[in-house]
C-alpha cells in the first residue's frame, strides 16, 4: 500500500534544486502528485511543497534522514511529514463562540482533520457547548486574588503541556497570554484576530473600525508569537462594509469572516502548506 508524504523546503535560491528534489523523491521510490514552489526574489529565497507517494519501507524518519544530506549541500530547511496528519488540538475561547463552535462542527462533521481533546476557557459559557459535542471542558477561570492572572495563566500552561498537544486554537480566546507559556508553542499555536492586521491591534477593532470609518473590515488567523498581534499571518479575508453599518452591524458581519478565515488557517496548517520565514509565511494552495 503507497503512503503519503509531503516535504516543505526553504533555502537560498540557486538552479538546479527542484530536479534535485525530484531526483531524490524518484530514488526512494517515491512518487510527486503535487508540487509548489515560490521563489522570493527580494530575498533571493527559494520555497517548495512537494507532496509524493510512496511505498512505505521506509519510515517518515528514515526518510527524512535520507534527505539531509541533500538539504545540507543546498543549505536547505526542510520538514517530512506524513499525511493525512490529525494533530491533537486544544481549543481556547471566552465569552464569544462563534469561532469555537464552527471548529468544533467542521472537526465533527470531517470538513477539519483535527484530533480534538480539549475545550478551554477563562469562562463557564462554553461548559454547554462541550456538552453538546461530547468533549471534555476545562474552566480556568481567573480568581479574585492579587494574584488571580498570573495562578490562571500558570495553570494554562500546565494544562496545555499535560494533554500532550500538537496544535493550539485560539478561538477568540480575550487574554493575552505570557511569553513563557507561548513560546513553547511557536509555529503550533494559531489565534484569529478580529480585524485586518496590522489595523487595530488589541482590544474593540469593530469600534476602532467604525470610528475610523473605514470601507472593509477584516478578521486575520496569525500563529501567536510573544508580540500582541504581530505573530506570521495565515490568513485573511474582509468583507466590504458603509457609513451605514453600525457597530453591532460590523460585529455581525466579522463573526462571519472570524470562522471563515480561523478554518481556512487552520486547514492550511494542517495540510502543511504553511512556511515560516522571518515574519511572514508561504501558504501554498
């Protein structure tokens, strides 16, 4: 029985690296369905996405380490991974839904590959919601101590670690969290901010949006980085809006793009179409 598997590379561009890759996938047996690649040529940086079948002798990690000799002599960084990939999935939210909802239905009705073990949040809103799904509901909420915040962060982070996750969602989840529970996390936790990033960082962008008057409005999925808001963006989309629209109106509206954009970022990282450089990402299609 073929497996498949799919290889993601980022190095200084130079001729020659894609015959070399295919060259290499071809003498492991394998076989590309689905290439893409993106040269960066402000930065001189070559990115691909190779996906292949293969028979399945080798493992994943066999696999990878065949290749490095190859991504040392091209200066290359690269991931193999196996698909399809259901990674263990934790989800935060707060008093809003919406977004943990849809993922929640997406996963249930197979429309998102996620493994999901958790339901998290600073609320007890949620609690009917996990219910409703069968799935286990944690309720961390934040006491009334001087040092509420930081005893309701700590165990956060304690709890992310103790479920053994690969994937964190942040589904309107409306605390900011330290840079020491998110660094563990880099590249693996994806929160949706509801504006157009960078416009309207932080707290009431519908508000920030309709006293500024602007046309669109926005919703962006981002992996958190220790930066409010300035983490590599995923995804985004908006939706046209006028003078007409009032608040309550654009909040509306945003909920719509929120789930939207979250599902779409979150299915681009789990079909690893997603590269990293710097601040930015390559999402391939």
């Amino acid at each position: 029985m073929n497996l498949s598997a799919v290889l993601r590379i980022s190095c200084p561009d130079k001729p020659g690296i894609v015959a070399a890759v295919a060259t290499w996938v071809a003498a492991v047996g394998g076989n590309i369905v689905h290439a893409e690649q993106h040269t960066d040529i402000a930065d001189a940086m070559f990115f691909q996405r190779v996906e292949f079948t293969h028979t399945g002798v080798d493992s994943v990690d066999a696999l990878s380490a065949g290749f490095a000799p190859l991504a040392a002599h091209w200066e290359m960084a690269f991931t193999l991974d196996a698909l399809p990939w259901k990674p263990r999935t934790a989800i935060l939210c707060s008093k809003q839904l919406h977004c943990a909802a849809d993922l929640l239905s997406r996963t249930t009705y197979g429309d998102l590959g996620l493994d999901l073990v958790a339901l998290i949040s600073n609320h007890d809103d949620a609690a009917p919601l996990a219910t409703s799904f069968a799935m286990p509901f944690h309720h961390v909420a934040v006491g009334d101590k001087a040092d509420a915040r930081a005893t309701q962060e700590s165990q956060i982070g304690e709890l992310l670690q103790s479920l053994d996750l690969d994937l964190v969602i942040l589904a309107r989840y409306m605390l900011v969290l330290p840079s020491e529970i998110v660094a563990p996390w880099t590249g693996r936790m994806i929160n949706i901010h509801h504006s157009f990033l960078p416009a309207f960082i932080g707290a009431n962008p519908y508000r920030q949006a309709h006293d500024r008057g602007v046309k669109v409005i926005g919703a962006t999925a981002h992996y958190v980085s220790d930066v409010l808001d300035e983490g590599p963006i995923v995804a985004q989309d908006v939706a046209h809006i006028s003078h007409r629209d009032d608040v309550a109106e654009l909040t509306r509206q945003g909920r719509d793009l929120e789930t939207v954009v979250l599902a779409r970022a979150v299915r681009a990282h789990v079909e690893h179409r997603v590269l990293v450089f710097g601040n930015r990402t390559v999402v391939f299609g």
